[in-house]
C-alpha cells in the first residue's frame, strides 16, 4: 500500500471516529426518541437481527433498489445514446427529461400509488423515474465528448455507421456511463426508502416508517444505518470494480 | 488512380482560403504539396477525400476507388491494440482468415510484432504513426492522403518512418498526395512537389524529381538543388 493510500485511509478512519464523537455527543444532549445514541442505534439493529427482519426487509428493498436501477441504466442509457447521436430525437425528447428532472419526486410516489397500489411496483416506478433523466443527461454528455477526430478517421475508411456506434462510441461514452451509474446508485437508495415509507408495508422505507408510527428513533437510525452501508457496499462492489473494468486502456 | 484538381476556390467566410489551384496526379505518383504553415493545404486534403465541398471549380477522379488518410495525428482508438486498430478498419469487409494474414503482414513490415498486442497509450510518438501508416496501407486505397503525417517527429524518426513509408509504397504502389511543410520531406518522397502561396492559396509552381527514391540522399546534391529551388519557391512573395 502506497503512503498515499495510507495517509488516505488514516484521514478516513479519523473522519468517522469524529462523526461518531459528535453524534454520541449529540445524543447526551438531546432525549433518546430525538437523537438516539450509538450505541442505542447497535442494539436497535442487533434486535432487528435477531427477530430476522431486518434481512428479510433488506432483501425486499435490494430487490427492489436493484430492478429500479437496472431498468434507469439500460434504458437511460440507451435513450441518451440515441438523444446524443440524433439531434431531432433529442431537440423533441428533451424538454420531456427536464420535466422529470424538475417536477418533484413525491408528486410522481402520490401518483404511483394511485396507479400501482402499495408494493413492489411504487418503489421500482419512483427509483426509475428519480434517476433516468440523470442518466440520460450523463450520456449524452458522453457522447458530445466523443472525439470528433476518432469519428473523422472511421468515416474516412467508410467504417459502417453500426461499427462506428459499437467500437467508438460506446467505449468512449462508458467512462460518463458510469460517473452516471455512480449517482443513480447513491439515488436509488434514497429512492426506494421514500418510496417505501409511503407506497409500502415491506423494506426498510416501511421499516422506517414503523419506527417512526412508534416513536422508535433507534429503529429509525438502525434503519437509515443499513441503507447507508448498502449503498457503500454497491459502490463498492458493483460500481467501482465496473468503472476499473471499462477503462483498463487508460 | 489519377486526380485532377482544377480551378478550385474555396473561402471560409470572408477569408479565401483557395484561389484558382490548379494540379493533378498520376497512377502511383507521389505528389507532395509544400506550403507554409495555415496556408490551406489540410482543407485540400479535405476537398480531395469530398469531407467539403469546393465553392469553385472541380476535383476529379479517373476512376471510382477508394481513399485512404494518414493524419497528423495518429487517430488510434486507445481501447483497442495495435492488431485491433489494423483490423477495426478492415473488418466489416475482409473475411477473418484474409483479414489476420493482411493484419498480420503489416504488423511485421513496420517492425511491430512485440507491440501487436500493445495499447496506444503504451506506444511512442513514432510506434504510433508506424501503426496508423500500417491502418492506411492495410485498407488497400487507391488515393492516400497524408496530412503531415510525421510533423510531431524527430528528424532521425522522420527518415526512419520516410524510408518505411516508401518501403509500403514499393510493395504495393498507390497515388498519394503528401501535405507537409518540410523541404527534406518532399526531396525525399515526392515524384513531383508543387509548392503553395500563402492566402489566398495557388499553386506557385511543381517541380520535378527525376532521381528514383531509393537512390535518395539527403546529401545529393542533385537533390540540394531542387532542395534550394523549393526554398527560393517558397520565399518568394
């Protein structure tokens, strides 16, 4: 390990052990069912543990999380593939993506509990909808990025238009592809716990939300703690290791 | 393939950037164009492969072919290896058999069988330009058109990357129009060097090189000659 990655990882472990200090210190200062300490939060959790709940609600709201994400990347992606090479798709479609972008995610969680009732479909719905413009705007961005010489050069030696999309393209665009994944996997969780707290009687959101209907604040922080280490763990594991995958030529 | 370029004139908004240039080229000819730096000779090339169009006058071809373009630039996609850049060109017309050997021929003619599985990024200066020569040749054009190709070179590297660029050539003859700013470059390559104005652009005059390339010596003084002739060319108002 290089100096640099230590002295990285020491800053980082010094940071935590200081959220720790002031949250515990926050804690002495206000009532339990405000701000519940630390160690109130573990115990909260080891009893969500224990009763078996909490994986069982984790597994519905990774499903969830997962399916939401998935449909946001394949299809933001390929819409912003096609919104960045064709600029009529993309004159006509835009305006469309802003509205999503700026029109309020809870108005879209009312909707979709009209529409599709309490469950999986709400939260799916309401993780797509929060994060495909994100990932439609990242795309295109990627493809305004290509470099206009690569492209030159393959028109040139008549390099037919598919080859052209598949082989310089596509690996020119991965690099925003997955900046974009990176912030929808941040969005996601907070998408689906919203979703959740409203639109569902399972998952961590609903979770929550119980917590909350019995002035259970260590279950609320108990909660909230497995969904911040679930989108380290996906940052982790899924995004960083795809990000170093798709750009070993660098 | 023989090429005509005739009358042409070409602005870019006020500026007038070709006036009235006039020149051909003939079967398997090297043909250099010298001119001064930001005198037009990139938007020739660019006339000559129809990415622009003239506003005046013609380019015309004997014959249907195709044209290939050595770039300033090396233009290798950085994600794929020097055998894959070879072949990205080749593909989606050459079967696979046909298209290892062509790839492979190439890859042993610049001296880069180490480098074939080689990203970009691992490559010098002069190792990429071998690969982007080999990617022009590989696709087998009947017009090539270099746009200072070995302009970010060292001199030694130049004549090395000259000498192999004429090595090509003899193996598999093509017309080739060959855009540079440099004298020595010229003397050495060129059947003929037609040598440009600054703006608005014409061809000033096109010299001759009766010396077959491989007897050339940059210290022939036949070849100083011409050199010193296109020098009093190019400097002249």
């Amino acid at each position: 390990m290089s100096n640099f990655s230590i002295r990285n990882n020491f800053r980082w472990i010094i940071s935590v052990i200081c959220g720790l200090i002031l949250w515990n210190v926050l804690s002495m200062i206000y009532l339990e069912y405000v701000i519940p300490s630390p160690e109130a939060t573990i115990k909260a959790l080891l009893s969500l543990i224990a009763s078996g709940q909490l994986f069982y609600f984790a597994r519905i709201t990774i499903g969830r999380a997962m399916a939401g994400f998935s449909l946001s990347f394949f299809i933001g992606g390929s819409m912003g593939l096609i919104m960045g090479l064709n600029d009529k798709v993309h004159d006509f479609l835009r305006p469309w993506v802003t509205f999503l972008q700026v029109s309020p995610t809870i108005s879209w969680l009312l909707i979709a509990m009209i529409w599709f009732g309490l469950g999986d479909g709400v939260a799916v719905f309401i993780i797509f909808i929060a994060t495909f413009p994100v990932m439609i705007i990242n795309t295109i961005e990627g493809v305004r990025q290509v470099d206009p010489n690569l492209v030159q050069m393959a028109q040139t030696f008549e390099v037919p238009r598919s080859c052209l999309i598949r082989e310089i393209y596509i690996p020119s665009i991965l690099p925003y592809i997955m900046a974009g994944a990176s912030i929808i996997m941040g969005m996601t969780w907070k998408a689906v716990a919203m979703a959740e707290v409203l639109g569902a009687t399972t998952g961590i959101g609903a979770g929550m939300s119980w917590g909350r209907v019995n002035l259970e604040t260590p279950e609320v922080f108990a909660w909230t703690l497995l969904l911040v280490t679930l989108g380290f763990v996906s940052e982790w594991l899924l995004i960083r290791p795809l990000q170093a995958k798709f750009s070993w030529w660098k | 393939m023989d090429l005509q370029v005739e009358n042409v004139a070409k602005s870019w908004g006020e500026i007038q950037v070709l006036y009235d240039l006039n020149f051909s080229l003939g079967e398997n000819e090297i043909l250099c164009i010298l001119g001064p730096s930001g005198c037009g000779k990139t938007t020739i090339l660019n006339l000559i492969s129809g990415i622009i169009r003239p506003d005046a006058g013609s380019v015309r071809f004997s014959c249907e072919g195709k044209t290939g373009y050595v770039f300033q630039e090396p233009r290798l996609l950085p994600w794929k290896t020097v055998y894959d850049n070879i072949a990205f060109v080749l593909k989606h017309w050459m079967s696979q058999d046909e298209l290892d050997k062509t790839v492979k021929g190439y890859i042993e003619m610049m001296e880069l069988n180490q480098f074939k599985d080689a990203y970009p990024r691992q490559l010098s200066g002069g190792m990429k330009q071998r690969v982007s020569l080999a990617r022009a040749f590989a696709y087998n054009p009947d017009l090539l058109l270099m746009d200072e190709p070995f302009k970010s070179l060292d001199l030694t590297l130049r004549f090395s990357l000259i000498k192999l660029l004429l090595k090509l050539w003899r193996s598999q003859p093509k017309s080739i129009v060959f855009v540079t700013h440099e004298v020595s470059e010229a003397i050495l390559l060129g059947d003929r060097v037609c040598v440009l104005s600054s703006k608005p652009t014409y061809v000033k005059d096109c010299i001759s090189i009766d010396i077959h390339q491989e007897e050339r010596e940059i210290s022939d003084p036949r070849l100083l000659m011409i050199e010193g002739k296109l020098y009093k060319l190019l400097a002249e108002e």
